[in-house]
C-alpha cells in the first residue's frame, strides 16, 4: 500500500487481513472483482515470468499471488457503504 503525506510517498506494509480491518472500520466493503478483470489477471499471470513458482488465488474478494504461501502482490476493491 502506498499512501501519501503531503508531496511525500510513504510504503505501509501489513498482512490482508490487517488491510481489511481498517478499511472495514472507515465503513468501506469489497466488491467483487469483474469477471473480465479476473479473466486479463489470469492471462498476464500465464504470461509472466511468475507461472510456475508462484500461485495465482482468491482470498475471500481479494486477487492474490504468493510465493511460497506469502501474498507478494494483491488487488482488491473497495467501496464506500
């Protein structure tokens, strides 16, 4: 996750479930990720130098891909209630 503080980037590093948390405490829900979406993040997984040593998962609404059981890259959507 990459946040902002004025001009500057700041990384905050944390597991997904810590993400969900706070979301889910500002009043923010997932969305279901389009078919579509999923479909082209399967193909380019397929594509990459990943394939093979890496896995490919949805974890919960979440699109995931882990090496070695450790989440190294995650997409998710989030909305407003």
């Amino acid at each position: 996750m990459i946040t902002y503080h004025g001009e500057e980037t700041v990384p905050r590093h944390g597991n997904l479930q810590v993400w969900r948390d706070l979301f889910i405490r500002f009043h923010m829900v997932e969305t279901e990720l389009s078919q579509s979406s999923l479909c082209q993040a399967s193909l380019l997984f397929e594509l990459s130098k990943f394939r093979g040593l890496c896995t490919f998962e949805l974890y919960g609404k979440w699109l995931v891909i882990s090496w070695k059981g450790t989440p190294i890259i995650s997409a998710v959507t989030w909305k407003f209630q």
